[in-house]
C-alpha cells in the first residue's frame, strides 16, 4: 500500500486511516500524523510522536483488525487547524481529532482521541 496519497481535507485523514489500516500499513497511518502528534491510546494512556504511533500500530494491526469506514460529522475549521470527529461504530463513543495542514496545503493529524466516552449518568437517589 502506498502511503504517498495526502490528505487535501481534513476529513480525508479518516478515509486514509481506514485504507491503510486494513492494509496493515503502519507506516502508512503514522505518515498521518504531525512528527511530535500525541494520540490517546492506549485506553488510559497516551502515545507521543509519529515514531511510537507506528509502533503502536505495528502491535495493533497484528491481530488483523477490520476497520470500517465512519462519516466525518462536520469539521470545524480555524485557519490552518481542524477539528473532525465522527460517531464510531464499534460502539466506543466517538472519535475526535485536530488536524493542522501543512505548508504544502496537506492535512496531518496533530492531536488523535479515538476512543471519547460519553460519561455515563448515575440516578440521583430519591
């Protein structure tokens, strides 16, 4: 798999994380990321840098997981920096991350929460 296709939108970055997921390309999905990007997994803690995001996925994509395709929800856009999120399928909540686009006018995820929880409600006692 190539890891050559840039993001020309943010919302391209989950198309292209989903690619080159079920291709098994580690180095692809780190190419995604900014140098020193910090994703929050896994679950409780972070990862920091594209370095150790490819090593995590090189553990993660071992087990040969299938990733599906989930529609960005609207992307909000401050100059050069992207919020996009989307509701995750699996079940885990949703799924949010800033992107920031680079001086060639691509896109590449800075900061990546791909397991975001809503928080569960407690009944107040009556």
């Amino acid at each position: 798999m190539s890891n050559d296709e840039k993001a020309l939108f943010p919302e391209d970055l989950t198309r292209l994380f989903v690619e080159r997921a079920n291709a098994a390309d580690a180095a692809g999905i780190a190419a995604l990321y900014e140098e020193h990007a910090v994703m929050a997994f896994p679950p409780g803690g972070t990862t920091s840098g594209r370095e150790a995001i490819r090593e995590l996925w090189v553990k993660v994509l071992a087990a040969a997981p299938h990733f599906e395709f989930e529609a960005p929800l609207a992307t909000l856009t401050s100059g050069d920096i992207a919020l996009t999120c989307t509701v995750a399928k699996d079940g885990t909540g949703a799924r949010a991350q800033v992107a920031r686009r680079q001086s060639d006018g691509s896109w590449l995820r800075l900061l990546d929460q791909p397991e975001l929880m809503p928080p569960t409600r407690v009944a107040s006692p009556t």
